[in-house]
C-alpha cells in the first residue's frame, strides 16, 4: 500500500469512532440576494472563501483526503459543485469531492458526511461547509413550457404557426427556482405558510416574534461590532468591489420598522413578515475538520470535538419543530440535559419556529407524546440561544447556514467557556437536524 | 518513398500524403538554415518528379514549426553578394513549393515566425494547433530586416493589404486563435486532432478564401496610396534615418510587390544595405542580447506560491503578473481596500489577456488570494516584500519578521527602487536568503527586472530568481545590489540634469519632447513623476548626489511627489500627465544623454553588471533607451569615435 501513501495522503486502515475536531471556518459576508442575480455564483463563493482559508492552514490544500459541499441549488453548470470548487481552490486533481442536498441543512450534512469519514478512519482531514447563491436561482421552465418546446422542435411550418398562438399563455411561465426552492412539495406550502401554521398552534403572536426579530438584529449589530463575527473573510467581486459584513446586519432596524410590515405569506390575516423571517441570501462557509492523527501531523490545534449529530423527521407541516424532534433524543443518548447545553444555535427560519420549539420543549406532555421521552419539561434559556444575533439579522444562504452556526458555536463556546453547545436547524419537508459540540481541554 | 536528411524527414502514409517532418539536427530549433534549405530542395525535386496525393509539412521540434532564418547565417551575410545569396535560397525554394502541383499544408504548433512562417505562406493551407506556445508572426522590422522569402508576397494576398502592413510593420504575433481569426490559417484545432486535421484539410480540395474586392483593390491599384497611408501610420518615433527597415518595407512592396531580389543593392532598401546598415546590426545586437538575458533565466525556480506583502503599485502589478503567468498569489496588506482594488485591476488584466475564455480568466482570478493578515507566508515558496515605503528601518523590521515566519527553503525578495540590498537586509539571520527585485515604472508593461543579491552565497538564490522572473514573461537582469541597482542609478544623474534644466527656465514638457525626439522611449521629467520625487531624492542621497535641483527639492517640500500624489511636475490625471508640447534649446539632449552615457560608464566600473553590453541591454529594456542607437555604452563609443 505504501505507493498509495504519496498520491492519497494517509493509509487505508480500519480504524473506527475516532474523535473529529473542528480546527478551523470561515465564511463569506452573506450577501442579500435581492431580486436580481448576485455578483458571485456559487461556486465563486465557495472557492473565495475556501481558499482563505486553506491559505491560512499548516497543511496544503492538496494535503486533504476529501472536500464535501452542501448546497441546494446549484446553478445548472455547477454541477458536484464541491469537485468544481476543489480544483478551483487548488486542492489538485486527487481530492475526492462531493456534493450533499438536505434543504436548510445541506451545509449540516456534509459536516455530518465529513464527521462519519473520519469517525470510520476513512479520513483523517475534510474540509466540509455549505453555499447557496439563492440570488442567482435558476429559472426554471414550467412542464407547459417544455412540453411547448417538444413540439416545436419536431413540427412543421404550418403547426409552429399555431403552436406561437399558445406562447402567450400564463401556463407557459418560467418559475424561479428560488421560488420552488422555498415552496414545500410534500407540505404543499411555501415555508413561511408552514410558519403561519406553527405560529397559530402555539399562539404566538406577532409582538413575540417582531421581539425574537429585534433582539436577533440588536445581537448581531453588538456582534460586528465588538469583532465577534470574526469568521468572516472578505469578498471581492470583478469590480473591485469589496465586500466585508452580512448585508443583512443593520444597527436601524427598531419596533416600529418590525411592526409596520405587512405579513408576506398569508398577506391579509398571518403574523409571518419579511422582518420576522430570514432574509434570504447568497454566501459560503467551510470548516475544516480533522482527527486526531491529522492534529498530530500537522501540528493543529482543535477548537472543539463534534460528539454526536442526529436528524428526525416529522409531518412537514411541523417542519419548524425539527430542532427539538432531532435534539432531545441527542442529548437523552449523550446523558446530558438542556442544562448541561452552555450555548445553543437554533438556525432562525422564522422567529415563529424558534419560539414554538422553544414553547414545545418547555411542555413535558408535549415530549412525553411527541418524542416518547423526557425533557425534563424545560426549554434553553433565551439568553443562551444565538448570542450573536441569528439568520434574521444575519442571512440564510440555505446550504451556508449549517456551516454558519457551527462554526460560531465552536467560536463563541470558547470565547464564553461553554463545556457543550448545540447547533441545530429545521428543514424544509419535515426534518430537522443538530450537532453537539464539546470543548477540547 | 522515405527519404531521411540531416535535419528533415518524408514518409507517405497509407493514403498517399506525404509528412515532411523537419527536425533540424543538433538544435532546439528549425533554424532554417542553408543545408536544412538545401535538403529541402531535393526533397521538392522529388516531389515535382514523383507527386503525391498531397503534402504535409510539420515539426519534430518540441519548441515549434520553425523560428526563422538562421541567425548565424545572417550575420556571416556581409557582402552584397553573400546578401542576395541568403535571400535567393529561401525565395526559390518556396516558390517551388508554391509551384508544386498537389495540395500542400503546413501544421503549425508552437513558434513559426520569420522565415518559418514564409515558409507555412509557400504552402496551400494552414491548420494552427490551440495551444499557449503557438505564435505567428513576421517580426523581420523588429531587428531591421524585412521578409524576404515571399512572406511580404503571401502574406498580402491571403489576409489583404492592411492587416499584412500592419503585421510585418509592427511585428506583432498572433496566437493560433488570433491566427484563424485573421484569416491566415485555414482551421484551429486542439492538439489531439492536428493530425487528423491535416490530413483532412489537405485532402479537402477546397478553395483558400477569397479577398473581399476593397481588399484586392488595396493590393492593386491602391498600392501606392495604402503604403502612404500606412508609413504615415508608422509610430513617431520610427524615423527612417534611425530605422529604415519599416520604410524599406513598403517601399518594396510597393516597387516589387515584395521580391526583394529585384532592388538594386545600391539602393537603400535593398537587403544588402539593410544588412550593412547600423540600426540593423545594432537591433540585431540587442535582440541577441535580450536572447542572453532570457537564457540567464532558464532555470528551475520551484515556485508555485507566491506572498506579496503590500498592495501598492508595485505590489499589485507583481501579483498580477504573477497570477497571469500561472503563479498562485497570497496578497497581505492590512488595508483592505487596497487588496480589493488590486483584484479589480486583475479582473481586467484577465479580459485583456483572455477576451474569448471565460474559464482562463476566472482561474486567473481564483489563483489570487486575498490575505490581509499575511498567513500565506507560512507555505509560500517566495515571498515578495513590496511594501509602500521607502523608510529603510521599517523594510528591515518586515524583512526579518517575515524570514522567522518563512518556510527555511524559502525565497525572499525585496522590491526596492533607491535603497540599497546590504541596508535592507540588515536585520536578517541570513542576508544572503534575500534578492533584491526591481521592476522600472518608466514605461507601462517594462519587459524587464533588475535581480539583485550580496555575497558569495548568493548564486542559488540569484539563479532561482532569475528562473522566476523569466517564468514572469520578463528579462532578468542580474545586477549588484548597491542603492538604485542598474537602472534607477543610471538614470538618477540624467533625471537630476533634466530637473537642472528647468531650473535654468527649460519648461518641462519642452525638455520631454527634445528627449522623445532624440529617440527616448519616455521623457525624463515624465520618468521622474512615475519614478517619485521623493523616491529620486533618496536615490539621489543613496548614490552621494547631493546637490539637488530646486525643481526637485521644491516639489517634494511642497508634497508634489509625481504620479503617486496625483501631482508633481506634471498634473497627472488617469494616468497620464497633461501637457503642451514646446521646443527646447538646442543641446539639451546632447547634454543629456552625455550625462546618461557617464553614468553608464560609472556604473559598469562599479562592476553593477558584468559587462558593457549588459549595460546596454538594461538601459533598452528597463529604461526605454532608443534600441537603434545600441544602448547608451555603444551610443557613447559610436559617438566617440565619429568625433
């Protein structure tokens, strides 16, 4: 095996449960992606932000045994976006890439995916994280449209002349993928109506959620700046131009602003606005994760160990519940109790998610029936739950955003000096997913 | 019928094409040569007296189809009959390809210029291969001479008049795209189908492309109109008395339609006077030296990852060029503007250098990596200092953090204008590790870097370094490492007369143009403000001039400091300084370049460089020297000896 040591890094072997560090991430400013296309796609992205960060390590990008990237909407020629952004990072021609799509927590999953290669000593250095350039959504033709085009291809000249009396209809519209992207096919909802839903089961009324909003915003201005939101690394465009903070982070946003917005997805009656939901957005996060053999022969230092992830899933009307459906049971299997959880990040889809799981957890009924075990009938404390503002103020690049609060978890968790810290999301369709994090000694 | 000479082979394949393969024997290069013309010959003898279904001539050469005429051979071409000899081998034996009565093909990949190219021109077709090394062009002017061989015949008739003058008056080279496009080659193909190609194309029977009729009027009846038009065309700078060969050039073709053997060699324009003449020999000269600087950097350098400190002028013009030739770049600078800007400007380097290759220009820009802290040190095979200061005790601190920062088997390289090696490297465990780096802003896009180091133990690191300049695109120039190196301490007592002369009342844009008349790519005043004044003064101080001029020393009281400040001697505006023309006393230039010619002198008994043509290649590359004259040691000695 010995010719294979120089072209694959490490030696196959079959060692298992080996322990996975997080030793270093960072992530793009999140960009708003507003209405048109973005200056960056998403693997412009993906290779900015890499490369930053592979320039900053021991090791030589070609040095790593696997690249694995989330992402839930690639544009049509990106795709396995991770081998394009490999190479375009100059990882080489012999890292292995793949790419992962789990909705909201695609970035989550190739965390996972990259965990699970290590834990199996299938690899011992991954680098793993998320992009979404949601500004730059495909447009996608309607099944009219193509079914159109089908004919006219193979018509002839008389039946193309009827075939353009049809071009006009309203059926033949291309939607965006954005737009698709949002929209829950197993619910049959768009996401935010999801939200309306959950809002309306647990009573929580808009005051509840403007505040969640507000605090989120005043959280991540305090973040940026006291230079808490140092995972950031700069992008630059084409122009020139450069590209430091979230877009979304605005020290402006008060009450009144919250309060004067009109509900978007149920427009006449909901309580779901644009400012009480994540904004979406076009950015990229890697982590670089590591076992104990790589700590060793590259001389790194780790920021935090990954103990355990877990995902559920639920009746996709529920999806915002995913968080405590896939974070009770972690924390029941690791012997540990909501108290034992320093900082948590509850990725915020919508403030009507985070505050129904935060009012499910809190009802020990609700756990006994729902998840079969016992939560003790107590919820995280609001002042341990996104310490540095959420996806609200932040952006929600779908992919990035797993990669996102990881990575801040693992910062802010040394910074605080929390022992444990769970960062967890839900997922469009009725899934949701969480890590547990342990701070190295 | 296989047939095997000293330095081209035939074979006919299973379809009856015949390949001609040349391989000139004992060179990196089809040097056309007279025996390698003379093999050909009987090859085309027996080709006339036995044809095949078609003809493919290619190379063996990894280097390319063929650089052109052998240089050698030119030289030893003294007497007008030795001159008309090297014009009529190559002319007869293209024009019996021409003749030959079956489908020829000339597959081009890799260098086919000069001669080689009138070669390719003799031929029915022409496939051109994609790759980077593919260059085609008839760049005769560029050392006073003119195609001679059919090329200013061919090249007309297949592309039209206009773009033919403006190709063999410039010199210019076109790529394998370029090439297509301009209508000189029939396809454009990937390597892994040349062969296929060719054979395809030669066989196809189809018609070359016919001219458009504006363009068959051009090479007619408008004949003598467009070759006005197009000496009119020709850059200032390009007098007839300094540089006849573009003027021999339309005169010729004009008179003989580019049958060169049917001017007098009397005349002025014949190849025999050209041959004679001093430009000529003196272009011909700088060519051969510049040809020695590029072979001084044929060595292996081992860089992949380059870390420029500072996104400045320089830093950013070292990192873009670095990451157009392939090189991946970490950028530190704390002002993240500056990286941001640097980006940018890469950015429209990248759709200048790829305007069809959407792929090239976003690998170019992925290869330079924004660093603002400086991490990329750690890894990097050479680090660049290029900090924006001039403040030595500052450049030494960098210096040494950076050399306790850098991998042991790292290169380190300080750019630096006016100060000098040994006081920049102080501060370091191992001077010895440090090269100086110097890339002369006197003219945009300078083809040339001093490399400069200290001591003995220097030698690999000098070498390594010239190895990368080169892999830069650029000549190097190994120079010794005392303040201003060749180039700025050259010019530095030129510039400070310059700046004496408008203290006597000169204007400045008068004393510009007296030395642009005199042939000076650049005006000295001019140079001074993209040099810096306060860089100049330092430079001044660093070589003991101390008597400065008032215009210099006023202007950098008052904070004028050139290009940089957006004033100084000039008010500069997008880069380019606004002025109006005026005359200058008689004797300015004389008085000029005798100052520059001193310091010349001065600077090679300082033993800064080798040897005195050195000198001279340094001052044309770096310093916009005009070429005709041979470069300021030769200008002198020429000079002296006509007094």
């Amino acid at each position: 095996m010995d010719h294979l040591k120089g072209h694959y890094g490490h030696e196959a072997s079959a060692k298992v449960n080996q322990a996975v560090y997080i030793v270093d991430a960072a992530r793009t400013p999140f960009l708003e992606a507003g209405g048109r296309p973005g200056p960056f796609s998403a693997a412009d992205l993906a290779t900015a932000c890499g490369a930053q960060l592979l320039a900053r390590q021991p090791f030589a990008p070609d040095e790593l045994d696997q690249v694995i990237l989330g992402c839930s909407s690639p544009a049509p020629d990106e795709t396995n976006i991770a081998r394009l952004a490999s190479l375009r990072m100059g990882c080489g021609d012999r890292v292995p890439a793949w790419t992962v799509q789990r909705n909201c927590a695609s970035g989550l999953q190739a965390l996972d995916c990259a965990s699970v290669e290590i834990a199996l000593g299938r690899a011992d250095l991954v680098l793993a994280g998320g992009v979404d350039a949601m500004s730059r959504a495909p447009l996608l033709l309607s099944d009219d449209f193509v079914e159109w085009l089908s004919a006219w291809r193979s018509a002839g000249a008389v039946q193309r002349l009827r075939l353009l009396r049809r071009l006009y209809s309203s059926r033949l519209a291309p939607a965006t993928g954005l737009e698709r992207g949002l929209n829950d096919p197993a619910a049959g909802l768009l996401q935010g109506q999801v939200a309306e839903d959950l809002a309306t089961r647990f009573a929580i009324s808009r005051d509840e959620q403007d505040a969640w909003a507000l605090r989120s915003h005043q959280r991540a201005a305090a973040a940026w700046s006291a230079g808490r939101l140092d995972e950031i690394v700069p992008l630059v465009g084409p122009d020139g131009r450069l590209h430091v903070a979230d877009a979304g982070v605005d020290g402006d946003v008060d009450a009144a602003g919250l309060a004067s917005l009109k509900p978007c997805f149920d427009r006449k009656y909901g309580n779901v606005t644009s400012g009480n939901s994540a904004r979406p957005g076009d950015g990229a996060g890697w982590l670089v994760l590591a076992s104990a053999d790589a700590l060793e022969r590259h001389a790194l230092t780790p920021l935090v160990r990954i103990v355990d992830c877990a995902w559920a899933a639920l009746d996709p009307v529920a999806t915002g519940l995913g968080p405590v459906h896939a974070t009770a049971p972690m924390l029941a299997r690791n012997g540990l109790t909501i108290d034992d959880i320093g900082l948590w990040e509850v990725n915020e889809a919508f403030a009507a998610h985070v505050l129904a799981c935060l009012q499910a957890w809190s009802d020990a009924d609700w756990c006994r029936e729902e998840l079969g075990i016992d939560c003790g009938g107590k919820a995280p404390p609001h002042s341990r739950i996104n310490i540095d503002g959420g996806a609200i103020a932040l952006g929600h690049p779908v992919a990035a955003s797993g990669a996102r609060i990881v990575m801040h978890l693992a910062a802010a968790m040394r910074r605080e000096g929390a022992r444990h810290g769970v960062a967890t999301l839900c997922i469009g369709g009725g899934q949701g997913g969480a890590m547990l994090l342990e701070t190295v000694a | 019928m296989n047939h095997y000479g000293t330095h081209l082979r035939i074979e006919r394949d299973w379809e009856g094409v015949a390949w001609l393969v040349l391989d000139r024997a004992g060179a990196q290069a089809n040097w056309l040569s007279a025996t390698m013309l003379d093999e050909l010959g009987e090859v085309v003898g027996m080709l006339e007296a036995d044809p095949p279904s078609g003809l493919i001539i290619a190379s063996a050469q990894a280097a390319g189809f063929s650089p052109g005429a052998d240089p050698d051979e030119i030289d030893a071409a003294v007497t007008p009959q030795a001159a008309r000899a090297l014009v009529a081998r190559g002319w007869a034996v293209f024009g019996r390809i021409a003749r030959l009565p079956l489908p020829t093909l000339a597959l081009i990949r890799g260098h086919c210029l000069g001669g080689g190219l009138e070669l390719a021109l003799a031929c029915d077709y022409r496939v051109v291969v994609e790759d980077p090394a593919t260059r085609l062009g008839l760049p005769q002017v560029r050392v006073g001479l003119v195609p001679a061989w059919g090329g200013m015949r061919r090249l007309p008739a297949l592309v039209g008049p206009s773009l033919a003058l403006e190709l063999m008056l410039s010199g210019r080279e076109l790529t394998a795209r370029g090439a297509w496009k301009a209508g000189l080659a029939d396809v454009c193909v990937p390597p892994r189908v040349m062969e296929a190609a060719a054979r395809a194309v030669v066989m196809s029977g189809r018609h070359s492309r016919h001219l458009p009729w504006r363009e068959v009027l051009k090479a007619t009846l408008l004949r003598r109109f467009v070759a006005a038009r197009a000496r009119r065309a020709l850059a200032p700078q390009l007098r007839a008395d300094r540089y006849p060969a573009p003027f021999a050039l339309l005169e010729l073709w004009v008179r003989h339609g580019g049958d060169t053997l049917a001017e007098p060699d009397e005349s002025p324009a014949s190849m025999a006077a050209l041959l004679r003449s001093d430009a000529t020999r003196e272009l011909r000269r700088v060519s051969a030296l510049h040809e020695r600087l590029r072979r001084g950097g044929r060595v292996a350098h081992g860089v992949g990852h380059v870390h420029v400190v500072g996104a400045g002028v320089v830093g950013g013009e070292l990192a873009i060029l670095c990451v157009a030739n392939g090189f991946r770049v970490t950028l530190q600078d704390l002002r993240q503007e500056a990286i941001a800007a640097v980006i940018g400007h890469a950015a429209q380097r990248a759709s200048e250098l790829h305007p069809d290759d959407v792929p090239a220009r976003r690998e170019l820009l992925d290869r330079l990596v924004p660093d603002g802290a400086g991490h990329g040190v750690r890894r990097a095979d050479l680090i660049i200092e290029a900090a924006v200061t001039v403040d030595v005790a500052a450049k030494r601190a960098l210096l040494a953090g950076l050399e306790s920062r850098a991998r042991p088997d790292a290169l380190l390289a300080s750019h630096t204008a006016c100060l000098a090696l040994a006081d920049v490297a102080a501060g370091m465990h191992a001077p010895a590790r440090l090269v100086g780096l110097h890339l002369p802003v006197v003219q945009t896009a300078t083809p040339l870097v001093e490399v400069a180091a200290e001591g003995p133990d220097a030698a690999d690191a000098i070498a390594r370094a010239s190895g990368f300049v080169a892999a830069l695109g650029k000549l190097p120039l190994a120079v010794a490492g005392t303040p201003g190196f060749l180039i700025n301490a050259v010019l530095a007592p030129y510039l400070l007369e310059a700046l004496r002369c408008i203290d006597e009342g000169v204007p400045a844009a008068a004393v510009d143009h007296a030395m642009r008349e005199a042939g000076m790519a650049v005006g000295p005043i001019e140079t001074v403000d993209r040099l810096g004044l306060d860089v100049l003064q330092l430079l001044a101080c660093g070589l003991g001039l101390d008597s400065l001029p008032t215009a210099l020393s006023e202007a950098v009281a008052a904070g004028r400091l050139g290009l940089r400040s957006g004033r100084g001697l000039y008010e500069w505006r997008d880069g380019v300084p606004l002025r109006d023309a005026g005359a200058a006393p008689d004797g300015v230039a004389e008085r000029l370049f005798a100052r520059l010619g001193a310091a010349a002198r001065d600077a090679l008994s300082r033993g800064i460089v080798r040897d005195a043509d050195l000198v001279d290649a340094g001052l044309i590359a770096g310093a916009g020297y005009p070429p005709y004259t041979g470069g300021p040691m030769r200008h002198a000695a020429r000079h002296e000896d006509r007094t």
